[in-house]
C-alpha cells in the first residue's frame, strides 16, 4: 500500500511538471497577458474569436496581444475577428504586434487593437479589396467541351470560367468590390480615429514599411513580440515581471490538415467556378 502511495504521487508530480512546462502557462499563478497568433492566410475566425473571447472572461489575463504575420485573406473572416476585437477593447486592452507581413486583412484586424507595434521593415497596408477568377472558354473550346447550364436567374453564373464576363456583370462586381473597399476604410478610420478622408488617400492597394505606416499612423510605435507585450501589460496594470499564456494548442490532425492546405483552397479557385474576394497582399515572383 505504501509502494503504490509512492508510485501514485510521483505519477501526479511528474504530471503536474508536465503541465506546468507546457506553452499554456494557465496553471502559473499571477497576471497575465494572453498571446494570440495569426499566422499566415486568414480563411477562418472560428478559433481566434474563440480564443480572443476565453481571454476576455479570464480574470487573471489583464491584456491581449494579437500577433500577426498574415498577407491578408477572407473578407468576412477578417471581418468578424476586427469585430471580436473591438469588443474585447471595451473591457481588456489589446494592442496588435505586427511580424513580417501585416497587410491587408491582416492590417484589417491590427486596427481594431488600441495600439499596433511594428518593425521599420514590416509588409503592411495593402488596404484594398481584389475579386478574380479564371476564365477558361478559350481551353474548354480547344479540347472540345461544351458548357451547359440552366439557371433560374440572369445573374446566377456570374464569375463563371466557361464565358466571357459581360458589362452589366462586370458593373455589379466592381460596385461590390467597392462597397466593401469603404467598409474596410470605415473600419480603419474606426479602430485608428483617423479621418476616412485621410485614410482614403493611401487606400489604394499599395503596400508600405513600418516606417511609412507610423509616419501615416497606420502604426503607433516599433518594437518586436516582447515589446507588445510589455506594453500591453502595463496598459492592462501588471506590475513587476509580466507573465504570458498561449491558448492551447490543438493536437495534429493530417485529415484536417489535408483538407485544409492551401494547395486545395489554390486548386479550388481554378477548378471550381466561383468567385473569390478577399483583402489579400501577393508579392511578385
């Protein structure tokens, strides 16, 4: 009985050491500022809104930085996690530490935070909207197939890759894309309290540094991960060292890898005939 008393403690040590070890630092006692990490294509919301609203009702997260390293992505994605933001403003600091890339939808969700930390040579901006498709009338024609469709609607195959686009369809996307070209100006002269008028003027699609973004105040200051930190901590009223907690991480799964890759969502774009829109920065080559 004693052995097994001695074996069943040392089990539950070690895992508690375990615990303790591990990148989610919710069993360390203290305040805390929770670490959100968006990288890469922004194609869902789901876990980071999910994410972004267990730190919000954690008592012992004082702050929350959103680290972004994205070149942008879905619309309404980007969308819901700017809103999620701004929420959580209302009750939790947030500032957003921007790596390598930061643009388009990911500056999107950096302008909902209450403060943005940059590198002079950060990626950002690219505040515009592109919708496209491929248009593949000329090769079906050469291989000798013939699209059929039938739809209820004049409108209904928009975008579709076996025809050419005509003027009145052509009209209709272009007011779309620019409708919610002004709903991602709107957003940024919300989260920045700048002007729309100011913001419309380098809303164009062109990227810019760091150093161009704080001096158009895109950006408040420069510093890396650890500076936002510490600057979101003193803002959220820690004191002393600052302690940081990372959402769980998931376990891997190759199916939901697979069906999530981005080389499916590229296939997809070409094989399938649908329409595509989001605030997407591509560089060349």
């Amino acid at each position: 009985m004693v052995f097994t008393s001695v074996i069943s403690a040392a089990i539950i040590g070690l895992s508690l050491l375990f615990i303790l070890s591990t990148r989610d630092t919710d069993f360390e006692f203290g305040e805390k500022v929770g670490v959100i990490e968006i990288i890469g294509g922004i194609a869902d919301s789901k876990d980071i809104i999910h994410n972004l609203k267990r730190f919000r009702e954690d008592d012992s997260v004082k702050a929350i930085v959103v680290r972004i390293d994205s070149p942008g992505g879905g619309v309404g994605p980007s969308q819901e996690i700017f809103r999620e933001i701004r929420k959580t403003s209302e009750s939790k600091k947030v500032i957003a530490s921007m790596g390598g890339v930061a643009a388009s939808g990911g500056y999107y969700i950096a302008a909902g935070a209450d403060g943005i930390v940059a590198n002079p040579g950060t990626i950002t901006g690219s505040i515009g909207v592109i919708m496209g498709y491929a248009n593949f009338q000329e090769l079906l024609k050469k291989i000798g197939l013939v699209p059929v469709v039938i739809k209820s609607g004049e409108y209904k195959d928009i975008g579709s890759p076996a025809r050419e686009m005509t003027k009145d369809e052509e009209e209709i996307l272009r007011n779309l894309t620019n409708q919610i070209h002004r709903q991602f100006i709107k957003a940024i002269a919300e989260g920045r309290k700048i002007e729309e008028a100011k913001v419309e003027k380098f809303a164009d699609g062109r990227i810019f540094s760091g150093e161009e973004a704080k001096e158009l105040g895109l950006v408040d200051r420069f510093g890396n991960l650890e500076d936002a930190i510490e600057w979101a901590g003193r803002m959220g009223g820690i004191k002393g060292k600052i302690l940081t907690v990372y959402p769980p991480e998931k376990k891997f799964s190759l199916l939901t890898y697979l069906v999530n890759s981005s080389l499916k969502e590229f296939a997809n774009r070409f094989i399938n005939p649908y329409l595509f829109a989001g605030y997407l920065y591509s560089p060349a080559g």
